[in-house]
C-alpha cells in the first residue's frame, strides 16, 4: 500500500474517533453540569474549564462559560479540536479514499459533515446541545459498523481502525490524567470520595453501565481508573485500544518482528496486562497514566516513521 493512502486512513480513524470521543465528553460534563450540586464537598472535577486543558486549548488563564467552551469545541472551525472541525477533515479525508473506502462509508460522513454544516446549530446546541451530541455519536457508530460491515478486511482497514483505536485510547488517558485526583487529595485516597467526578467521567466516555456490570466496587476515581485503563473486555478502554492496533499493524506489516511500533505495543499490551493483574496493590494510577500516554506517543512516531515516510517525502518534494 502506498504510504500516502495508509497515512490518510490512519488520519480518517482518528478525526472519526476524535469527534465522537468531543461530542461524548461534552456530553458527559455537560450531564454532569445539570446534575450537580453547589453543597456538594467532593464536587465534579471534570468541568467545562477541565475540558479545555484535555483538548490542549489554551482558555487563557481565566475561568471559562459553559457556552464559551460548547461554542468552541462544537462549532468554531478554526479549534482543530472541535466537533466540526473533526468532522470536517474526516469528510476531506474519506473523499479523497473513496477508491478505498466503502460508498456506504463515505455517505455516512458526508452526511454527517453536511448535516453539521447546514441550518441554525448554534441554535440548536443552545436549546438542546444533547441532541447536537447524540447524534455526532450515533454517526460516528454507524461509521465504525458500515466499516466492520462493508469494507475488505485488508491493510487498508487495518491502518483505518489502528488510527481510530490509537486516538480512543489518548482521548481516554487525557481524560483520566486530567479529571483524577492525585492520591491522597485532601487527605482521601484514589478510592475514597468524588462519586460525582468519577460518574462523570464514566458517563464521558460512555463507559457507565459497562462499568456496573463489570465491576462491583462503588464507582469512585480508583475503580473508574483502573475499569479505563486495565478490562479489556470494554472495548473503549486503553488496555482494549493497545490490542486492536498491536494486532492490525501485525496483521499488515511485512516483518512485524523487526517493527518497532509492533514491538513497542507488544511491550506496552504486556505492561498495562501486568499493572492490570497487580492493580489492586498499585495506588499511583496517575503516574501509570502518564507513563502509558507517552508510550503511546512514541508509538505514533515510529507508526508514522516506519509506514508514512514515503507520504512525508512526497509532501517535501511537491513543496520544493
């Protein structure tokens, strides 16, 4: 596969994923936000101001409005991080994949860029913003199921799905390293109190009634943390998106021994397997988060050092 072709779908799985993950964070705070109380001691630390430091946009020191942050991370295109701006280059780089893409894949987001683009949205996200959300997610799953569906599942998928499982796990480690209270806050360990934060990032994530099925501890910030970071068997948490993208880059690389970025998430699936069955000794899930969102970083250089090279030299030689 050309190197042009494989970068472009990487980054058509991670616009894709990035806009569903906005639309549920916002969501998810926003929920949070109607649900809260002023009295409340533990209050909810994930909050519109928290949002603005997990997107890495700059609020400029002071606190920020509700609207102020729905209107940017929704509609304001030029946030490279907002909804619409995802979307947007989604639908750029689904068009010029269509030879690769399904048909029923592009319509689906073009649809979704089109429907984003018309009518009164700011409108609608002032009277309803749930409705605005609901529907990036709903778009977003009918994406990921017409790509299970109706694509070839061939190197073309494969970099298309390590792009989007690779952007679920930062967004949620983002999250996690921002809305989790450093052991020992205020005299409370991870454990302890911040019911309400801990829901909210659940519901942030989307990750609620999984997380009730699957685990029987009350859903306070040490629980919610390792249910995100370690069960494989919820497929939106970290430990689940290192799998699917160690598996799709071993499934198209030519000699997947000598890779580095199978081999650094080889590596990184064996550590969180690990940290995961010693999780109920490991009070420091802060410092794991960290440690894992840079591991991750450096397997987004060699991805893009080792199969998107030619892309890069390509680009370099049109500029010249």
């Amino acid at each position: 596969m050309l190197s042009r072709i494989a970068q472009e779908l990487f980054w058509l799985g991670r616009n894709v994923a990035r806009a569903e993950h906005t639309a549920r964070m916002l969501d998810g705070v926003f929920q949070a936000s109607l649900q809260g109380r002023p009295d409340d001691p533990a209050g909810v630390r994930l909050g519109w101001g928290s949002i603005m430091a997990i997107m890495g946009a700059d609020a400029g020191g002071r606190p920020v409005r509700r609207s102020e942050v729905l209107n940017r991370m929704t509609l304001d295109r030029s946030e490279p991080a907002s909804v619409i701006a995802c979307v947007s280059r989604a639908r750029e780089g689904a068009r010029t994949m269509r030879d690769v893409v399904s048909a029923e894949m592009w319509e689906a987001v073009n649809t979704t860029h089109l429907a984003r683009s018309a009518g009164d949205l700011e409108g609608r996200l002032q009277m309803g913003p749930y409705s605005v959300f609901q529907y990036v997610k709903e778009r977003s799953a009918l994406f990921w199921g017409l790509t299970s569906r109706t694509m070839l599942r061939d190197e073309a998928r494969a970099f298309l799905v390590a792009g989007g499982r690779i952007e679920s796990a930062d967004m949620v480690l983002r999250m996690l390293r921002v809305a989790m209270p450093a052991a020992g806050t205020e005299g409370v360990g991870i454990d302890g109190v911040r019911d309400g934060q801990a829901l909210a990032l659940l519901q942030a994530v989307g990750g609620f009634q999984a997380f009730r099925r699957a685990v029987p501890a009350p859903a306070n910030a040490g629980p919610v943390t390792r249910f995100l970071l370690y069960e494989r068997a919820y497929p939106d948490s970290v430990a689940a998106s290192v799998d699917a993208v160690h598996h799709a880059l071993q499934d198209v690389d030519v000699s997947p021994r000598s890779s580095e970025p199978v081999l650094r998430l080889s590596r990184l699936a064996a550590d969180l397997e690990f940290r995961g069955r010693a999780a109920a000794e490991d009070g420091n899930l802060a410092e794991a988060c960290e440690l894992v969102q840079q591991e991750l970083a450096l397997v987004d250089t060699d991805i893009a050092e080792r199969y998107f090279a030619g892309a890069a030299a390509a680009a370099g030689t049109v500029v010249a």
